[in-house]
C-alpha cells in the first residue's frame, strides 16, 4: 500500500470524490491523475485539426467543405499523394488524417504506417472508395482508426471521425 498520506488521499479521492465532499478539488487535480493514461481526454475547448489526403483534387475540395463546416474542426492541410501526407503530418502533427487508399507515389496504407510513426498521436480515418472487407481489414490493421466508404462520406464521415476521438472504430457499411 502507499505510504505517502498525500498520495493515499488523492488515490481514495480518485475512487470516490464525491464521498469527502471535494469534488470541485477532485475535478482540478483529475487531469494531473490522468496524465499518464494511454487514451488521454480530448480538449473540446479547441477545434480538431484535420489533414486530408486524397489525389482526386475534386473529391478533396468536397471533404473539406464538408469538414471546415462542421463546427470544432479546422483542415490545416490538404496533401494530393501518401509522400506529401506523411511530411505534412510530420510537420503538423494533426489530431486527424483523412486518408484516401488508392493514391500515387505510395497509397493509404502504407502512408498510414508511416504516419503511425512520425505523428502518433493522430488518428486515421481512410476513406475509400472500396467496399471489400478485406481492404478495410488491412487498413485497420495499419493503424487506421476508422474505415469510410466515398459513397457514404456525406453521412459517415464526421461520425467516424468523433468515434477515432474517443479511441473508438468505425467502419462504414461494406458490400
């Protein structure tokens, strides 16, 4: 058992707060006690930064319309192949990369590897145009938080991105 006095106060306050009467006391120290968690609480106190990758130039434009109008986003970055993704992530460290598969000089998934490793922190969301559940799987299992089908964008997106916030998967409907 602990023997500091102080740290066994502050571990019998992280149980139950509200039985000492200092849950004001307990919600200014939670973010110390929490800090080193591995899924940390997002601050909704600023906008998400957001980095869309995609070739399709038109397709791009869409997202981040669709993105920027959403409030609590921001689209710092748009990167037009998996190359150009990973140094804007490197660079900018964005809380979220959209992430087309299928793209130039090296695709989504590879990009997302590499991501992982130059921007940790970010969550990936790839969004495709394929429907096969074994492309999906594979992206996932490249570090992708989310899964987003093209044609469902328009409904699956932002939902796919807040589930990535909260360090949970999503997957849009596959055929």
């Amino acid at each position: 058992m602990t023997r500091d006095p102080s740290i066994r106060s502050a571990l019998d306050l992280s149980v139950n707060p509200s039985r000492h009467g200092y849950a004001r006391l307990f919600s200014a120290v939670e973010p110390l006690l929490n800090r080193g968690n591995a899924v940390a609480k997002a601050d909704t106190s600023k906008s998400l930064t957001i980095l869309v990758v995609d070739d399709n130039e038109s397709v791009r434009k869409k997202i981040c319309e669709r993105l920027t109008s959403h409030t609590g986003f921001e689209v710092v970055c748009e990167a037009v192949n998996g190359l150009e993704g990973v140094r804007n992530a490197e660079e900018l460290q964005p809380d979220i990369v959209v992430l087309d598969i299928s793209m130039p000089v090296f695709g989504g998934i590879e990009a997302a590897a590499r991501i992982r490793r130059v921007a940790p922190k970010a969550r990936i969301v790839f969004l495709s145009q394929h429907k096969l559940p074994g492309i999906a799987e594979a992206a996932l299992a490249s570090g992708g938080h989310a899964y987003v089908v093209k044609s469902a964008a328009s409904t699956d997106l932002i939902p796919a991105i807040q589930a990535a916030v909260q360090g949970k998967r999503f997957i849009s409907k596959l055929e």
